[in-house]
C-alpha cells in the first residue's frame, strides 16, 4: 500500500513540478503574458503589474519544490508523508490565492486544485499506513 502511495504521490508531484517549472519560466521571462497567451489585464484586480514576481513564486514553489519532495520519495527520508503533504498544502494554498487574486475561475485551478488535496490525502495515507 505504501509503495501505490508514493507512486501516485510522485506522478502528482512530477506532474505539478514539470509544469510549474515550465510556466513559471514563462512568466518570468516574458512578464507580459504573451509566451502564455495570458493577458495581463487578468491581474487588474490583483496586487501585480506583471507576472514576473507570480512566476518566481510558481517556479520555485510548485516547480522547485515538488520536484525536490520528488526526489525525497527516492531517498526515503524519516518527514516523506509530511513533505509530500506540506507541498500539497502548498499547491492548494496557491490555487486558493490566485482565484481570491484575480477573481474568476478556470477549469486548470480545479485540475491543480484537486492535486494539491490529493498530495495532502496521499501523505496522510502514507503516515497511517506507516502506524500500521
């Protein structure tokens, strides 16, 4: 059970890793939006000129992050659910500010949404699975 668990832990935290990387870099390197087709008028309401900033804080946060706790699951360290769960923690708590930040809704913040709850459920499993 332990092993389906951090196996479904690692296909999330790769998948969310990969993707933060890749929009993040994005973000940082064309801040106007225009590598991502994202308009900057999505931040009207948001304390951000540009995406510069959000796409450090996606890159290292979601993209860094998960694929260090990625690579925690391969070396097996004593905090593993507790890492797999803060980084779920993480990835729910960006999706929630975001929607707050820009006021609307996409179908990607349920996607992420989902995997970052999804981590934080894996990693609890994982510590019950663990007292067992």
């Amino acid at each position: 059970m332990k092993s389906l668990l951090s196996t479904i832990a690692s296909i999330l935290l790769i998948f969310n890793g990969l993707s933060a990387i890749y929009g993040g870099w994005h973000l940082i390197t064309s801040p106007d939006g225009s590598s991502l087709q994202m308009p900057l008028i999505i931040l009207d309401k948001s304390p951000f000129t540009d995406y510069y900033i959000p796409g450090i804080i996606l890159f290292v946060a979601n993209g860094i992050a998960s694929l260090a706790v990625f690579v925690a699951i391969l070396v097996k360290p004593r905090k593993l659910a507790w890492l797999i769960s803060v980084q779920g923690a993480i990835l729910t708590g960006w999706i929630l500010i975001q929607v707050i930040m820009i006021q609307a809704v996409s179908p990607l913040h349920f996607i992420y949404g989902a995997v970052g709850v999804a981590l934080i459920v894996v990693g609890r499993q994982i510590t019950q699975s663990s007292r067992v």
